[in-house]
C-alpha cells in the first residue's frame, strides 16, 4: 500500500510510519518539521521513504494514488501549541480539509488522530465515546481542543457527504522512545530532569491524573483501528489512571535519581482527571494495552541514554 503520513516527522507519526515500513508499505511523510524533526525519520528516508517538507495547512503535495492518509500533523504538547495558537488552529482545520480532499480522490482510508483533549476536564469517569465533552472555548487550551474538536465534524461531515472512508481515533497521553525531551510534555519532562538532577517540576499540587499508554500499545491500536474498517470515534489508550506525583515518582524509581520535587502553578483549564473506557477498542478490536509503566519508562531512559539527549542540553 502506498500510506500517507502527515506529521509523520514526529514522536507518534514516525512510530506509526515505521510500523507501515515494517510490513512492507510505501510511506510517505509529510512534515512542516516544527516539532517533528529529521533524525525521527532519516532510517526511513535511507531505506527508500519518501520525505516531502510542507505544511499541510497550505498544500498536501502527493502526486498518484494513495491507500491510506493519517492525519497527525499537529503540535501535541500544551507549551507548543499555546505558542502557535494560529497554526494550530489552521492545520486542524485547514490542513484536515486538504488531507480528506487527498483522500477522498484516491479513494484512500483516512485515520484523524483526535485526542482526550476533545473530553476537556471530564465530567464523566473514565471517559467513553458518547460522553460529549467540557472544554473552554475560549480558554488557552482552546486552539489544541477545538482543533481537534472541529477536525472531527470534518471528518464525519466528508463521511456522510461524500462516502469518504474515514475514521477517528481519540488518542491520550502517549510517551515512549524519540519524545522530545523539550516539548514540555509532563513525562519528557520529568525524565530529563531525574536523568540531568534537576528538581521536577510539579503544576499544582500534583493530585491531577493521566493514564499512560507506550507508543508501541498505541501504534498497534492505530494499526488494528486502521484495519477494522470502524468509523471511530475510537479511545485509544491507557488504563493504569495515576496522580502526576506517581508518576514522578515511578520516573525516581526507573532513573534512581535523587532530584527533588518543586511545586509551579497549574496551567490554566488543566484537566483534573483523565481515564479512556476502552470497551469499543476491547471489543471491536480485541485490543487492549500490554507495556507496564515499568517497561516503558525503562525504554524511554535508554532511549535518551543511547541519543545522548542529556549531554546536548
Ligand atoms: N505537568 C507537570 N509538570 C510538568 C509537565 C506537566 O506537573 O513538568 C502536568 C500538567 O499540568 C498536566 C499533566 O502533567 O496536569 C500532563 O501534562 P502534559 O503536558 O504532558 O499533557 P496534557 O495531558 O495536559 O495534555
């Protein structure tokens, strides 16, 4: 199959591009490389991969037919898209548009990648498809949520207009090898300063939760997703729902630092519990997360080992 990648420069979407490579597709990826970067894909590019450098909220340059189009062209981490609301905003909105046209005249699947973020600060718990969500509109976290938000109607609104094949994963809170270490990201974050002893850095009291999943558990519910034929929208995610102080401390623990905990303000609108009820994956799919946190977080220390991230800072 010939698969498009959009985004696929970054952490997920070079996971993903490599899972394609792997059983024998024909990747190609496109990045604008603002939070993606060339070193996520240059083993790609060296075994034959296309690369093509654009922004998809401008021009989706893909000549031929194609079999698939993912869409995870997006920043992800609340510090970067605050710092670019406007092309947030438009690669969600924009940029999905361009990608549905491409797919929808190749007659290719189209895989959204949606986000918890579409929830807000639940008011339901754990979080199944059909709870609708509480996001601030027009609070700071609103050009991420309402992005993605927006980009789900499109999604739905070409399926039912135009018979596009489409279908919508709503991913949460993935880490594992190639997380950028600066991105800002609550578990990048916290490895970096166990690993280079500095105090971690914990918003609010630290009492908010997330639940983990390693990116090998999320590509394969991508992948599995993918070729289910369902319409999503999809939870994709983990189960093990901890505090963010457990999950300093379980990075203390793999690291076996003795850095410090300091206490910052919370961000604004920051979710104060985050859990997928995964029953549609269970049983559409018969997927369900494997890696422990244990496994996972020991991965993305040698990971950073390995790349020497600590030593470039
Ligand atoms: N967080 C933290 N310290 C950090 C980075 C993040 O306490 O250095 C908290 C953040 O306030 C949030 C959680 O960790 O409650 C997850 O943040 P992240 O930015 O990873 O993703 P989010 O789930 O908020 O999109």
């Amino acid at each position: 199959m010939r698969v498009v990648v959009a985004g696929g420069a970054g952490f997920l979407g070079s996971h993903l591009s490599d899972a394609f490579a792997a059983r024998g597709d024909e990747v190609i990826i496109l990045d604008n490389l603002s939070s993606g970067s060339l070193e996520n894909v240059q083993h790609l590019i060296d075994a034959g991969h296309a690369f093509v450098q654009c922004d998809v909220s401008q021009d989706v340059p893909v000549d031929g037919k194609v079999d698939v189009v993912c869409n995870l062209a997006s920043p992800a981490s609340p510090p970067y898209y605050l710092e670019y609301p406007l092309e947030t905003l438009a690669v969600g909105s924009e940029g999905t548009r361009r990608l549905l046209e491409l797919a929808d005249a190749s007659k290719a699947r189209f895989l959204q990648a949606s986000t918890s973020e579409v929830y807000g600060d639940p008011a339901v718990h754990p979080q199944p498809e059909s709870y609708w969500g509480n996001v601030n509109p027009v609070g700071p976290r609103s050009v991420y949520d309402e992005a993605k938000r927006f980009g789900e109607a499109l999604v739905t609104a070409y399926r039912s207009a135009r018979g596009t094949n489409t279908t919508i994963v709503r991913i949460f809170n993935t880490y594992g090898p190639r997380l950028d270490p600066g991105d800002g990201r609550v578990v990048s974050n916290f490895m970096f300063q166990a690993m280079t002893g500095r105090d971690l850095t914990i918003y609010g009291d630290g009492s908010q939760t997330r639940s983990l999943i390693y990116v090998a558990d999320e590509v394969r519910g991508l992948l599995a997703l993918l070729d289910s034929g369902h319409s999503g929208p999809m939870n994709i995610g983990g189960q093990r729902e901890q505090t963010i102080l457990e999950i300093a401390q379980s990075i203390l623990e793999v690291t076996g630092s003795s850095s410090k905990l300091v206490f910052e303000p919370l961000p604004t609108d920051d979710p104060t519990r985050r859990r997928p009820d995964i029953t549609l994956a269970r049983e559409v799919l018969g997927w369900e997360p494997t890696t422990s946190l244990t496994e996972g977080l020991t991965a993305l220390r040698d990971d950073y080992v390995a790349r020497r991230v600590t030593e470039r800072a």
